[in-house]
C-alpha cells in the first residue's frame, strides 16, 4: 500500500514538472505577438553609448584570432576588446598581443596573475580597466554578428534597461549524436525560456553575449569569484535587487558557438552548470526576491538540473513497476503519466529541430530526427551522470574550473555586409526598485599587457575621434 503511494506521488510530481518545464519552453511560440516581441528593435542609427567587450581566453589559441576579427567588423562606432589571458598561457598570449599591435586603437591586452584561474576571476580583472558605459562579455570562440552592438546600444537607450541578454546559439548541430541535442538545448533557452523569465522578473543570465551598464556592474562588485556559474549568479543578484533586464532574440544575431568536442567535455561542462546551479541556491540571494511567485520559479529554476537528472531515472524504473509489478490498475496508470508528458516533449523537439535547420539555413535530414529521438533516453543519462557529479564535487569541496576547448567547429565566413531584416521590440521587464550594494571599482588609466606592462591608451573622446 505504501510502496503504490510512494510511487503515485513520484509520477504525479514528475508529470507536473515537466508539463510546467514544456509550457515555459514554449513561451515564445504561444501567439504571432508574443514572437515578435522577443526580437530586437531596428536601430535608430544614433549609437551613444560605448562599449567595453571582455574576451577572457585560456588556451584558445586556435580560435581567439578569429573572433577578435569578428568583433572587429562591428559597425558601432565607440568600443573596445579588452582581451583577458592568463600568466602562464604564453600561446593565447601570444595571438592577443599580436591583434592588439594590429589594432591598438580597439583591442587591449589585460593579463590575469590568479593562481587558480576561472573565467569569473579573468572577468574581474578587467573590469577595473573598462571606460566604457557597457560591459559586454564574449567568449574566446564566438562568432559576433557586425551590427550586434548598434542593436543592443538602441535597446539600452529605448528601454532604460540595466541589463540586455542577446542570444547565443550552438550550430555544429550534425557533428554528433549529442551535439544535436545540445543545440536545441540552446534553442529552446535563448529563443524562449529567458524571454519568459524576464518577464517575471528573476533571470538567470547567459554566459556570453551579455551587455550591463557598467557602474550597475561595480556596484555589484562584479562576478563571484568562486562561483562555477558566475553568468546564473550574477542574474540573480541583480534581479533580486530589481534591475531591469531586457532579453532579445533574432536569429541574424545571434552569437555562433559549437558544442563541447566531446561528451567527456560536454559531461564535464554540465557539471560545472550544475554545481554553479546548485551554489547559486544555497547562497540564498533569490529569496530576496519580492514575489512568492518569482521565488517559487527561482527555488524550481535552479533545482531543475538535478530534477530533470532524477526524472531520467525514475521515469523507466515506473514503466517497470506498472508492467512488471502486481500493482493496481489505478496506480499502473499513474506511473505512466510521465510517459506522457515525455512524449509530448518529444513532438515538441521534433518541430522545434525543423524551425532551427529553417531558421540558420541548414538543412535537416531525415536521420537527424531520427538520432533525435533516440538519442533522448542516452542524453537524459548524461544529465543525470552530470547532477551526481556536481552534488559530488560540491559535497568534497572541488570547485575547480573545468575548461571547455574548441576547435571552431561553428565557424562560417564573415559576412560585414550581411543585410538586417526589420526588426520587432524586445522584451523587458523590471522588478523591484532597489540598489545593489557593493564597492565601486575605481577605473583604470593603462591596460596590463601580457608581459605584465602597463600601457598608456587613448581617452574615450580620442577613440570616438
């Protein structure tokens, strides 16, 4: 008796989550209004705000130059790339010094002298160093569309927002069976779930491709140097003091990433998210959050890595139970409610595969949704290896930073002149009023170069010049 409630609780719970993990990934796609809203304003060709992009890079040689270049092409008038390596990286190094001689008006070299080194720390660094009004983040791999700036630098001036999240897309889909998977991931994410937590106002931010006024940044001193998901923190530390975050999406400019180039790295990838996740929770900042309902979605957001892992368990161990058991009919019926919901999901990714290859142009085979369907069971296995992994590391104390290497498996020919179809208004939401507490950093006159120099650099109005 005991054993069948058991066992209808868990289905009910498990139905009830992922029917709520569904509807929320289908936000964007509720009406044809509610699309459009996610996407950029057109620009009004009068850029005035200017822009510092922190590249923090470790061992990513093999890529950085070529999304220095990228950022290069940007159309905006008034930024700079401030280039972060690490002391004892002399390759990266090497390929940073060499953009910066190259174009010493725009990239900066800024060198990070932590002994244990991870990306919040690299950021960090830097900030002291930025003079512009925007701080924007990138990664070492990206490949960044030339008007994304002028975008964001409307959607900061329409809006009078504090913070403008763009979209990051993997696009490797078809170089694995995982990839795949991981790129739709990505999709469903950047396309609509954040849209959705913007409008409630707790958004855990993205890694890259995130734009915050610069003095919000250093009244918050920053990133947390010792969280392992310092973009989900950061989000949370912000939206819990009601800053207003504006999330856009358009597929024309979208940062261009590629997967992890195997599944031991994607593995490893995951498990620094979920620990990040899961460190996020425990240090409590959403409960500062004004609304019960904004808390409820903080407590479910961040718990659901290890949620969804357990359902990736639980799930055929009560197929199991129901066919192989000698259960009630009732209760047989209940534990196949998951099966539901996980079939319907399935549907879900099928379309959402087909509006991806329609949407970036690629072209999607037969055989991709069938690796697709498949490939779920086994990937649901991999998630749920990573959230015990994660709940490992954390409980031993092992918080170092897992690197992620590329190898450009995304990259395509730039293309400056690309045309920029109309675009519709974003998204935005704010919370609560309120300010961030902190120090502010003072900024900083010179750069530190890779040999560990300072260099005198122009003044705003003479780069403007």
């Amino acid at each position: 008796m005991y054993t069948s409630v058991f066992i209808s609780a868990i289905s009910l719970a498990l139905f009830w989550m992922a029917a709520f993990t569904l509807w929320w990934q289908m936000h964007a796609w509720r009406t044809p209004e509610t699309l459009a809203s996610t996407r950029f304003d057109r620009p009004d060709g009068e850029g005035r705000l200017a822009f510092s992009l922190l590249l923090p890079a470790r061992h990513e040689q093999a890529v950085l130059e070529h999304t220095i270049d990228r950022l290069l092409e940007s159309s905006h008038t008034d930024y700079e790339i401030i280039v972060i390596v690490g002391h004892d990286d002399p390759e990266t190094a090497a390929v940073a010094e060499r953009a910066a001689a190259g174009a010493p008006e725009r990239v900066r070299v800024v060198t990070d002298h932590h002994e244990a080194k991870n990306k919040p720390k690299a950021l960090n660094t830097a900030l002291p160093h930025c003079r512009g009004d925007i701080v924007g983040v990138f990664d070492a791999e990206d490949q960044v569309h030339p008007e994304l700036l002028a975008h964001v630098d409307h959607a900061f001036r329409a809006t009078g927002a504090d913070v403008v999240q763009g979209g990051v897309q993997l696009i490797n889909f078809h170089s694995s069976w995982y990839s795949l998977r991981n790129c739709l991931e990505y999709f469903f994410w950047f396309r609509s779930r954040l849209h959705l937590h913007a409008e409630k106002g707790f958004i855990p931010l993205g890694g890259n491709t995130v734009f915050v006024r610069t003095e919000v940044l250093r009244e918050a001193d920053g990133w947390d140097p010792n969280c392992l998901a310092e973009d989900c923190d950061l989000g949370v530390r912000l939206s819990s003091v009601g800053k207003k975050v504006v999330v856009a999406y358009d597929s024309d400019m979208v940062t261009r990433e590629e997967t992890p180039g195997s599944l031991m790295s994607l593995l490893k990838q995951r498990t620094r998210w979920n620990q990040g996740f899961l460190q996020v929770y425990r240090k409590k900042d959403w409960q500062r959050l004004p609304g019960r309902g904004q808390r409820w979605l903080a407590r479910y957001t961040l718990m659901t890595p290890f949620m969804q892992a357990a359902s990736g368990v639980i799930i055929p161990l009560n197929c199991a139970v129901a066919l192989f058991l000698d259960v009630p009919v009732g209760i047989a019926i209940v534990t196949f409610l998951p099966m539901i919901t996980a079939l319907v999901t399935f549907v879900f990714e099928i379309v959402g595969l087909h509006d991806f290859g329609r949407q970036y142009g690629l072209r999607v085979r037969l055989g991709h949704y069938v690796k697709l369907v498949v490939g779920g069971p086994f990937y649901q296995v991999m998630l749920a290896g990573a959230a015990i992994r994660a709940v490992w590391r954390e409980q031993r104390g092992r918080n170092e930073w897992e690197l992620t290497s590329h190898t450009g498996a995304h990259l395509a020919p730039s293309a400056p002149g690309a045309k920029i179809p109309a675009l519709a208004g974003a998204t935005a939401t704010t919370g609560a009023t309120g300010t961030a507490t902190g120090t502010a950093t003072g900024t900083a006159t010179g750069t530190t170069t890779a040999t560990g120099t300072t260099t005198e650099t122009p003044s705003r109005e003479d780069r403007r010049r």
